[in-house]
C-alpha cells in the first residue's frame, strides 16, 4: 500500500519540505491543508500553475488568518477553472505534447532555420516518394517516407535590386520583401514550375528533379522569368493553382497593388485567357483558398477547374459589404470569345457555398469564411464528397465548423437556374428568360457540344449571358443541410483539413485530421447515429510544433499512412495512428475507438481488414469491452489497488482520481467498516473536480474507502480506492510545532527524551496508524537511505525540493 500525507503547516515564511518517517509537509502561512497541483501540460490545470505567483503571496502573509483566507480563494479559483474550462469544449481522448509525441517514435520534424521561414506543403509526389515545399528563399524536396532524411534544398532568394525596391516601397523587410515560394507544379516527368513572389516581383523557373528519386538531382535548370499572372505579388495573399497538360491555372491578383484580382491560365501555346477584369459580378475582392480539376461525366473534354473562394460582396442597399464563401468553376479548353468576351472565359460560373446553422425559428446562422478544402475522391466521381473548414466573421459569434458537400450536388446547382438582377437595389432572382444553347457553362467538344470545338465557335448570345450571368441562383448546401462539427467558443479555431477513409471491423469510417492556428492537430471520427445525422469522436489531439504556430497547410498519404503538416516553424510528419498509446490492456484499445488499432490478444495494435486472426477484438462503433474483450482478464482490469491516505480533522485534502479519458464520467462511492458502498454525497464542502475529490473541513465522518468508478460507454471500472484516514490537528500540531524537522530531532536528543514520553501523547487508534505506517515504511528502507542523509544537509535538502516540484503525482511515497 501507498500512503501519504500532504498538508500546510503556518510555521514557516518559505515552502519547506522535510521527510519524517516518509510523511511529506508543505510548510507555509496558513493552518493544515493539501492541495494537488498537477504538472504544467495538463490542460485543465496550466492556467493554475501560471499563477503560482498567488502562492508566493500566500507564502508571505503577515498573519496566519490572511494566509488561510488566500489560500482558500486560491483553491475556489483552481475549483473554478477546472469546472469551466474542461466543460465548454469537447476535450481529446489523448493529448500529446510535441515531446510526448517525439517520443512515440511516429512523427519527424525538420527545419532549414530557427528562423520562422514560413513553410508550405504545395506538392506531394507518391510515385517518386517525395514532398515539395516552398518557403522564404528556399525550395525543399523531402522523403516522403522519413522527411528528416536526405532533404534536398535550393536557395532561391529575390534579387538584391528586388528587395531593396521592396523596402524603399514601404513593405515589410521580414515579410515581405523576400522571395515567397507560393507554387510548386509538376511540369513533365523531370521538371518542376515554381514561383515566388520575388519581394513584389513575382518570378517562376524550371526546377529539375530527375526521372527517379534515387538520382538526388534537384537544382533549377532554366533562367528565371516573369511569375506575373502566375503568383500573387504580395506573399501574404494566397495563390491557388493547377497544372494540366504544361498549363498552369492560377487563382491570385497580378498587380503590385493588390486590386486586379483573376484566374488565368498561362504556360500555354494557345492564347492566355482570364476572367473579366474588373467586374464585380465575376470577382469581389477575393481571397483564394483552393483549386482541383474533377471530371465530369466520361468525356475528358467535360472536366472542370473548381476554384474555391471567399469574397466581399456589397448588399442590396449597397452601404455594407458581406463575405460569402464561392466555388467557381471553368473549362480547361475554353479560349475566350470570338467577339466579345476575348481572352477572356467564357465558361465561368460560380455559386455560393453556405456552411450555416438553422435555428428553430428558421434564422441561419452562418459561418462565412471558407478556410481550406478537401477532395475525398471515389472511384465514381459524382460520390466524391467534399469537406470545408468555415468560421465566422463576426465579432461577437466566434466559431469554427465542418461542412460536407455531396459533388453530385454541387453539379446540381451548377445546371440549376441562374441568378438575375433587375436593378442594383433589387433582389437575386431566378433568372426566368430564354437560356441560349449551348447551355452556358458548357464546355466545347464534350458529350453535349461534340460539333463546337473551341468556345470562339459559341453563338454571341452565349458569351453575353455568361459575361452579365455568372451566378447561380440557388446555394450549395451541406448534407443533412447543417455542419458536421462546429466549435463556439473554442480557444481555437480550425484552418486546415485532410481526411482519411479508413475500413475497420464493423464498417468504414472518415477520419477527419483539423490542423489549429494554435499548432495542434485534432483527430476526429465520425460516428454514424441514424438516417439524417453524424456523430464526431475527438480521438487525439497533437502538438506537432514546438509552439502555437498556426497550422497552413496539409498533406495526407493514405498510401504510406502518414500526415504531412507545415507551418512558420518548419515541416512535420505524423503517422496516422500510435495504438500502443491507447494502453496495455483489451478493455483500453476497444474503449479507444480507433478505426486503425484492434486488439490482437497481446497488445493494441494496426488493424488490417484483410487479416484473419480470429482474436482481433475492435468495437469503434459502440466502444464495448464488455462483448470484445471476453476472456482477457476483464475483471483484473477493473479493480484498482488500494491505498491509504491521510488527511487532518478541520483542514481540507484531495482525492486524486484521473481518468483515462475525458469522455468517461466519475462517480465517487463511499464504503464505512464493511458496509454497503453509497454515493457520496456531493455539497458545498465536498466538491467534485475533473482531478478527483475535493474534502473541505475534514471531519471524522469521511473517514472509510473510497472508490472512484469511471464509466465510459456503459462500461465501469475502479480507477482509485483510497482508504481515509482522519488524523487529530493536536497529534500532527505536536509533531511539527516550534521547530522545523532537523531542529526538532535534535533538541529530542539534547533534552534526552523517552520514546515512551512521545508515545504517550497519541491515543491507542492514532498509535495504531503510526505503527502501521512505520511498518509500510521499513519496506522502503533501503530506498530511503539517500534521503535520510540529505536531512542533516540542508543544502541538499533544497535540491531535493526542486525535483519533487516537476512530480506529476503527489501521492507517491518518494521512492516508489
């Protein structure tokens, strides 16, 4: 049995600890009390560490009232925070700190400088095993197996003229003025495009990579040229693009000021094409976000370009500007008009996309701004869902959603009506005139226009309609027409995402991995519920960067079954799963509900649908050890081992009781002299934290075993049993009166006192628990040697307190 005893003693103006036949004191400015401070990365609790300057307050109080008094506020605010933070936001099943999750050996990091250099996964390339990354004046190629292996590096940095023309405009040295690499493309088999934004001076070159990933060829190979119409000027501004046979399609603005927004298409022996300048109804003010090439139907000549977006559009009094988030899409084959519209497309169409929460009176509320996409492709391309991160623009109502869109939708909306406007003041309506064939949007030589090979060969009614047509009338919605997750309130907010589609035991699951602006990646399950919704599981949540930098891109391979993820700090790769955190125990690794882990009968480990072992026990639906884990020692795993713990009549202790996971729920049960277990009774003086049980004025009548039950998906287990003991104030009074430890030894010795004289002072049942006590306590002997002699140094005494502080755990007998 483990027994231990932590208490505050108003004796002595510094925290002292002294070790007395292995019962630990906290000496301070107040009477007796305990309380646990746990270690700074646990969450609910490094607020509480940030303000241990309030105990040095504590520490030196005047009068022993005042101290009491701080101390007790002091515990209220470590009550308070630990209820309200750990209730407002659905918390990881795991948490893993960067180091935490270094030393999982499932992740690698890399960085060319200590420098913020600001990183960017812009192109991942399975069949040569490599990762492209652009950064200020540098261009990476890394393993795509291990990236802190044979990383490859060019230096590209922007011209000495560039840069100093940079700063003499005004813009930001650090930045700004430097050459941004914001695209990477695979050109042919051999070479790369790439540009950077060259300190407001875009500029693209040809990198050659060579045919196989073995020959460490990486090195620019052609003279630098104009990235105008290719990269945004300013690297702050994002730039989208695509590269299809050698030509590249390129959401960005092409001026140095910022005004001239467009997608272009360049590198082209056909003529370059753009979208109408300056027209509000095609482009206002956008911000770039994404862009994919996705079929459409069987004909090759049918594929479309969706270019996803977010823009400021002016509302009907034409006072305010709203931000609504778009998808546009064109035609790769479109060469613009043959009289109007020249150079111009002449397929463009866009709609919006709503990402909105429906309140019960029929109010939406919306999550405005579009933050990243992804594609999770099928083999029938019309099944192809894709998922958005959204927040909110407003001041007030902060959050972040998850929005999944059917593409069989999107193409809906795409041959729906289109929107009308009567006047500037007027209304969007559906559009109720003649449409001209071929239906605007068309592309030439596909299956519904097989005899117009280019779009100069479309009729001019056509061109006109789509110049003053561009929008669709009716919104994209999401499925079921509401978000799949959504946070409010969040310390976070989400800005990156990839998904995964993962086969387990009982059916197939997405695993949705969210990047944060604060460096975290959340991995999340979605859980079916019935026919109209979808429930969420947040399984872990990572630390993939040494500080909160905000996440901006990710890679996702399901092929290798690792994630790639950048920010201003460098590049990070994760595996997709760890089981073995999960525990070590059947019961641990079904409760997980991890669609990549199963229990094989010896550990938590990957699960592959195709294996067939028998003893795979996996439950990511329900999380039931009960039905899966049968047979491996269930009953062992759901009792704990008893300890003995002392607390002081009048004064306050904790009980510690941790859960394995946030999503299980505590019950506390009380058990006197071999009599029935009951709940304990939860007031004002016995409190309920998400740690364990806080006892304030202890009397005699708390005294039992205590059991603390967790309960996780019907299934319970014993984490604690805490058998309490109540100890008199004048007994421990006498022990540590007047004198600290050492002093207090030695004066024993100078004034020759009998140990019958000590004896005698404690009654028979409180003798009884010091003699049980000691005889725990000669178990440890030999541990304790080392700590008995620091006890005549004081010196070394100091030394030891500084180690006990990082503890996590404060019940341990030291040593154990």
């Amino acid at each position: 049995m483990k027994c231990w005893l932590t208490d505050f003693q108003g004796k002595h103006s510094e925290l002292v600890l002294f070790d007395w036949r292995q019962l630990e004191f906290y000496q301070t400015k107040s009477t007796f009390s305990s309380v646990l401070i746990q270690k700074p990365d646990q969450n609910l609790y490094y607020w509480f560490l940030q303000y241990l300057g309030f105990v040095s307050w504590i520490l030196s109080c005047k009068s022993e009232k005042m101290a009491f008094l701080a101390l007790h506020m002091l515990i209220g605010i470590f009550i308070y925070f630990s209820d309200v933070k750990g209730s407002s936001q659905p918390q990881a099943r795991v948490f893993l700190t960067f180091n935490e999750l270094q030393e999982t050996k499932t992740s690698e990091y890399h960085r060319i400088s200590h420098s913020p250099l600001d990183y960017r996964i812009l192109l991942m390339d399975e069949d040569q095993d490599r990762i492209y990354v652009g950064s200020k004046d540098h261009i990476l190629s890394l393993n795509i197996n291990n990236i802190s292996q044979d990383p490859l590096s060019i230096f590209w940095p922007a011209s000495a003229n560039k840069v100093e023309e940079c700063k003499m405009a005004g813009k930001d040295p650090t930045h700004g003025c430097g050459n941004f690499v914001r695209v990477i493309q695979s050109y042919n088999r051999t070479h790369l495009y790439v540009c950077g934004s060259g300190a407001f001076s875009p500029v693209c070159v040809y990198v050659n990579r060579g045919r196989r990933s073995e020959e460490q060829i990486f090195k620019i190979d052609s003279k630098c040229e104009s990235g105008k119409g290719r990269c945004s000027f300013n690297p702050n501004v994002n730039t989208v693009s695509v590269m299809i046979n050698e030509e590249l399609f390129s959401g960005m603005y092409i001026d140095f000021m910022g005004t001239d927004a467009a997608i272009f298409r360049s590198l082209t022996r056909r003529n370059a094409v753009r979208t109408d300048q300056h027209n509000s109804k095609w482009l206002s003010e956008p911000i770039f976000v994404d862009a994919h090439v996705i079929p459409d139907g069987t004909d090759p000549n049918d594929a479309k370009i969706y270019f996803f977006f977010k823009e400021r559009l002016t509302d009907n009094s034409g006072s305010t500007k709203q931000i609504h988030s778009m998808i546009a899409r064109i035609c790769p084959n479109d060469t613009g008009g043959q009289r109007s519209l020249v150079n111009k497309w002449t397929t463009f169409l866009k709609a919006r996309l709503v990402c909105s929460v429906m309140d019960e009176d029929g109010t939406e509320t919306y999550f405005d701004e579009l933050e990243d996409v992804f594609l999770l492709e099928t083999d029938n391309p019309r099944t192809t869902l894709v998922y958005g991160i959204f927040t909110t623009s407003s001041s007030i109502f902060k959050g972040s959603a998850v929005c999944v869109y059917h593409l069989s939708d999107i193409q809906t909306v795409f041959n729906g009506p289109f929107a009308h406007k009567e006047g500037p003041n007027h209304q969007l309506i559906p559009y109720q005139g003649r449409i001209p064939y071929p239906r605007p949007g068309t592309c030439p030589g596909g299956a519904f226009t097989p005899n117009m090979r280019t779009t100069k060969e479309f009729p001019d009614d056509v061109v006109t309609f789509i110049r003053n047509h561009p929008l669709m009338f009716n919104p994209i919605y999401p499925i079921h027409k509401r978000p799949l997750i959504i946070r409010i309130g969040a310390d976070y907010k989400y800005t990156k995402i990839a998904v995964d589609r993962v086969n387990a035991a009982d059916g197939r699951y997405h695993v949705l991995f969210l990047g944060t602006d604060q460096g975290t990646i959340q991995k999340v399950v979605v859980l079916p519920t019935n026919f109209s919704a979808s429930g969420e599981l947040i399984l872990e949540e990572l630390e993939v960067f040494q500080s909160n930098s905000p996440i901006t891109t990710m890679k996702i391979s399901s092929k290798k079954q690792q994630l790639y993820v950048s920010s201003d700090e460098g590049v990070t790769q994760v595996s997709l799963h760890r089981c073995h955190i999960y525990g070590s125990a059947c019961a641990d690794c079904c409760l997980a509900r991890d669609p990549y882990c199963a229990w094989d009968g010896n550990s938590c480990s990957r699960f592959y649908p195709t294996g067939k072992r028998r003893s795979r026990r996996q439950d990511v639906r329900h999380g039931n050890p009960l039905t899966q884990c049968r047979g491996f020692n269930l009953k062992a795993y759901r009792n704990a081992a008893e300890i003995v713990q002392y607390g002081v009549k009048n004064n306050t202790t904790f009980l510690e009781c941790t859960p394995k996971s946030p999503q299980a729920s505590i019950k506390w049960l009380l058990q006197k002299d071999n009599d029935r277990r009951k709940e304990v009774k939860l007031n004002e003086r016995i409190i309920a934290t998400e740690q364990g049980l806080l006892i304030r004025s202890v009397q005699d009548s708390d005294r039992g075993l205590y059991h603390c039950i967790a309960t996780e998906n019907s299934f319970k287990q014993t984490l604690a049993k805490i058998n309490f003991k109540v100890l008199d104030p004048e007994m421990v009074a006498y022990m540590t009166d007047k004198w600290s430890p050492w002093t207090w030894a030695s004066s024993v010795r100078a004034l020759q006192f009998h140990p019958k004289d000590f004896v005698g002072a404690f009654s028979h049942s409180e003798m009884q628990m010091i003699n049980q006590y000691c005889k725990d306590s000669r178990q440890h002997g030999q541990q304790r040697d080392e700590s008995q002699k620091m006890r005549g140094d004081y010196s070394k005494l100091k030394a030891l307190i500084n180690s006990r502080k990082s503890r996590n755990r404060r019940n341990q007998l030291p040593g154990s």
